[in-house]
C-alpha cells in the first residue's frame, strides 16, 4: 500500500505492505520499503557494511568514485554493492533537509540494503520480507531512537566496564616475539592498562591458530606471564579466514565458502595471500570454531579480538543455504557461547548490526595509522578504508549513535612523537574519540615515550572526562569544545593526470605479486624500525 504521512512540517509517502505509527515515527513491514520525501535532500547518509566500510554524509549528487584495488572489496567493503550506481548504505539510509532536520529509513533486521534514488529512499530485504523503522526529526534523537529497536531485536552488550588496553599492532605489527612482547610489557610498568593484547604475528599461519617460532614457549606462558602482572592476556585471531598455506586450508576444503560456479569465494587479499572465507553453517566448521574458542581460553586469554569477522557474511553458497548475514550470526553465536560470556568480545572487521547482542565491544572504523591521510590510498585509490587516522576519525564519529547499543572501539591512540607524521593536533584528535568512545587503547612502546608524554598517557587512562555531544561532530569534553569536522570531507575525485595514475594503481594493486612485494617491503621497513627495542 502507498500512504501519505505526515511526519513534523513534511508530507512524506510511505510504500510498504503494512504501516504502524509509533511514538516519534514508524514501523513498517515490507520486502521493499519507499518512502518518497517532499524536497530534494541537503544530504545523504550512508552507512558502511562492516567495521572499516566508509560511513559518511555526502552530497546526495556525490557519485563516490568506486574504490580501488577491486581486489580489497570483499575486505573493505560490502561487495554486492561496491558498483552500486545510487548513494547507497547497509541497513540503513537518512536524508538530510533544510533546518537541520533528518528522515532516517533503518532495517530491523540482518541481510537488508537501503539506496537513494533521487527523492526516494529505497530499502530491501535481500531475503523475505521484515521491519523497518522510519524516523523523522533531531538528528541525535532520530538515530537514538532506531539504535533503541535494533537493541529490543538484536540485543545489546552486558555493559561490563570497558579495559583500557595495550595492543601489539600499532606499533610492533607483524614483528611480535615472546622476548620482545615481554620486554614491553615490563616497560609499561605501574601504567594503569588493564588489557595487555597480542595481536597478529604469534600464530603459524591464517588458519592455523598455534604459536609459531617465535612463541616457543606457547600461549599459555605468555598469558601466564600477563595475568602475573596484574593484567587480563588478551588475543588478536581472524577465525572465519583460511589461506591456502594453511592447514586448515588443505584439509578442510569443503568448510570453506564457495560462490555460485562452486569455487572458492574471495575474501580479499591480505598477508601476501589470497584469503577465503570458512562457511559457518557447516556443523563441522562450527564444531572447530567452538573448540578454538574453548582453546583460548583455556590457555588463559579472557579478552579476545576476533578480526575478519566479514568473512562469515560474504555473499556465497552455504552448506545450509541461509540468508548470508544469519548464517554470520549463527557462526558468532556459536562462537561467544563457546567463549563464554565471562570473556571480553571485541569484534572488528565485522558486519554492524548482525553483530549487536553477541559481543561486548565492536571496532566501528578502519585502523588509524602513523599518518593523517594517504594521497596514494586517499585520492588515487580513492580508498576510505586504508589504515589512517582522518579515515578512522570520519568513519568511526559518524557511528556513534550506536553507543548505547554496545562498546565503540575507536582504535588505538598515538601519544609517541617517532613513527608518526601526525601532527599534535591529530594525535590529540585521536585521543578525544578514545575519550568520547569511552574505549581507551594505544600501541605505543614506552620507549618512544619523554617522561612529559608517558605522564600525559596515564592521565589520559585515568581519566573518565564528562562527555556532551553538541552537534554532529562536535562535543565537550569536561566542558572543553572539540570539533572533529576536519576528519569529515571526503578527497576530491582524481581529475587528469591523477585519473590516469588511479587506473595504473588500481591494476597494479590487483596483481597478487605486487602485493606480495608489498607485503615484504612492508616488513623490512617494521624490521628497521623495530631493531633498538
Ligand atoms: C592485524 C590487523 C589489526 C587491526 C585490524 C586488522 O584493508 N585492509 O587491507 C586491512 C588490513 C588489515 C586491517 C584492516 C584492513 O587490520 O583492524 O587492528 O588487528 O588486522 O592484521
């Protein structure tokens, strides 16, 4: 049925199968939910599939170049809707107009897509039909509002006091070893870290989740050594992912997610290697995820980072066949019971909303770099997602109105002055969403660190600042102003000479060997880096 509705000063029309008013807006029940709005937009909002997926408001004219290496898509983004002509966004899809007022259209449940075309906002369930929530109003309480009734849906986290946490990657990267891990954790000294995670670099391969080489005295003495100083041993591990050097990989075949010409699907591209996806509705996948997860806890981590979680939720053919997203949550359910609720779950790379109610905390932007922005990534790849600091910011302040849903990781903050070319303004600006997040974490080794800055880093632990938002992206902080605006534009689409450059980096980028190249320079430069510690 089409019905004409008026919300505030506006006249909209509703097509939906079913329509029931609510306070502050409606629930409609639909496949293909449209909701006509009486004047073209100021701007469109558009949200990301999973944690490092661009979420912005942009023009709603604004064609968002197509983000390259296309190789990165199923990593980056979700890739059923990459080429996707019209501003498009998962679950989820608000418009803007003149007064500041804002019409948000937002699924109510998994595996659902909203677009703009025109005057139109257009959402669609991939799979059956479901609820939709429509909200017309205040920016701030029209997205509090859906955050509301995803929460009764889908659940919201336990609230359990949120660490501060030391984390390996930011700083170490790929290049951890027992000896040097220990080493750092002994210089973090009487600094107030409640979490010390190790993160990727311990385990034998993608797939294989067993110390390597470099952990010769096993897991269990590194969280031994952890828990001894006081702390809670935390993990970094991608179990939805396998790459063909692994074993897993070898074996188990037939636990993998293949696509629709029954080969394998991609999962995108990373540590030199192309990646593949485990199916989480087959019961012999599940059978080991379960057993995994019992693994690391018993050898005594209690916070688990689990990475790549998109894998779960890629397009493809399953066991069972099931809408993608439900089979995601089913793996992630299996997952946490196996955990058990006692362990802090923090998920990244994750699909948003399938997975609220089943961990504690989600990252909700790609990962902060050394660098503000890329020219090579920002505007030649016009790629959003690429680890740095101004596309973490952006990403990660438009995603806040999940905050009442489940703990927001903003990613680490920078407090060193080696390492990095960011500016004290930058690194300052990452501090303030740590505290506007509520989640506090850095990389940084103690020995990159003057007395000054090692002092202004226990402060900043310390510290639990009042926090007021004031606009989209502005906020007090203990009643200070800070402005997180110039995180938000988007680059300048490359015109000329830079178009042409975008087409040759966009191909080399898809050639596995140039990544492999990449990936080795990548490493030699962490090695120099690393080499006095
Ligand atoms: C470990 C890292 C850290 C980090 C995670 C995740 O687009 N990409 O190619 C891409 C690669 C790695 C990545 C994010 C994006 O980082 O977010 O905190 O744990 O894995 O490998």
């Amino acid at each position: 049925m089409t019905l004409p509705f008026q919300l505030g000063n506006h006249q909209f029309k509703i097509q939906a199968d079913s329509v029931e008013e609510i306070k502050g807006g409606l629930i409609l029940h639909a496949a293909q939910a449209h909701v006509y709005v009486p004047a073209p937009p100021l701007s469109y909002y558009r949200h990301g599939w999973q944690s490092w997926s661009l979420t912005t408001w942009q023009h709603p004219n604004f064609q968002l170049p197509i983000q390259k290496p296309a190789i990165l898509h199923p990593l980056q983004t979700d890739p059923i809707y990459v080429k996707h002509p019209s501003p498009n966004g998962s679950w989820l899809g608000a418009v803007e107009f003149e007064g500041g007022n804002v019409l948000l259209l937002g699924s109510l449940g998994l595996d659902a897509h909203v677009a703009l075309h025109g005057q139109q906002l257009h959402g669609w369930y991939e799979a059956g039909n479901g609820e939709w929530f429509v909200g017309y109003g205040k920016e701030q309480s029209v997205f509090a509002q859906y955050a509301e009734l995803l929460g009764e849906r889908l659940g919201t986290a336990p609230g359990k006091p949120t660490p501060r946490v030391w984390c390996s990657w930011y700083s170490l990267y790929g290049a951890i070893d027992e000896g040097l891990l220990e080493r750092v954790f002994d210089q973090l000294g009487d600094l107030p870290f409640d979490v010390l995670q190790v993160d990727d670099g311990w385990q034998v391969s993608i797939g294989d989740w067993e110390p390597n080489e470099k952990f010769p005295s096993g897991m269990e003495a590194l969280a031994a050594k952890i828990r001894a100083s006081g702390r809670t041993p935390g993990l970094w591990l991608a179990p939805l992912l396998a790459v063909p050097s692994s074993v897993l990989y070898r074996q188990h075949p037939d636990w993998l997610l293949h696509d629709v010409n029954r080969n394998l699907a991609s999962a995108g591209f990373n540590w030199g290697e192309p990646l593949y996806a485990l199916d989480t509705t087959h019961p012999e996948a599940l059978d080991w995820l379960s057993a995994l997860m019992k693994q690391i806890r018993a050898w005594g981590f209690d916070y688990l980072k689990l990475d790549f979680l998109y894998a779960g939720a890629l397009p493809g053919k399953r066991h069972i066949d099931m809408p993608r997203e439900a089979a995601y949550r089913q793996g992630l359910q299996v997952m946490r019971e196996a955990m058990g609720t006692d362990a802090y779950f923090l998920t990244c790379g994750a699909p948003i909303i399938p997975s609220l109610g089943l961990c504690d905390a989600i990252r909700i932007g790609p990962d902060v770099a050394g660098e503000w922005e890329s020219y090579r990534d920002a505007t030649l790849l016009y790629n959003p997602t690429t680890p740095g600091t101004k596309n973490a910011i952006r990403t990660t302040v438009n995603r806040l109105w999940l905050k009442p849903l489940i703990a927001t990781d903003p990613d680490v903050a920078y407090f060193r002055s080696q390492h990095t070319s960011m500016t004290d303004e930058q690194k300052r600006m990452l501090q303030d969403l740590a505290q506007v997040c509520k989640f506090k974490a850095t990389s940084d080794i103690p020995q990159w660190l003057s007395t000054g800055v090692r002092e202004e880093l226990r402060a900043f632990l310390d510290a639990r600042p009042e926090i007021v938002r004031t606009g989209r992206n502005t906020f007090t902080i203990d009643g200070c102003l800070i402005d997180f605006s110039p995180a938000m534009p988007l680059p300048k689409p490359p015109h000329g000479m830079a178009a042409l450059a975008r087409t040759l980096l966009g191909w080399l980028g898809n050639q596995g060997f140039v990544m492999r190249v990449l990936n080795r320079l990548g490493k030699k430069a962490l090695q120099k880096m690393i080499t006095n510690l």
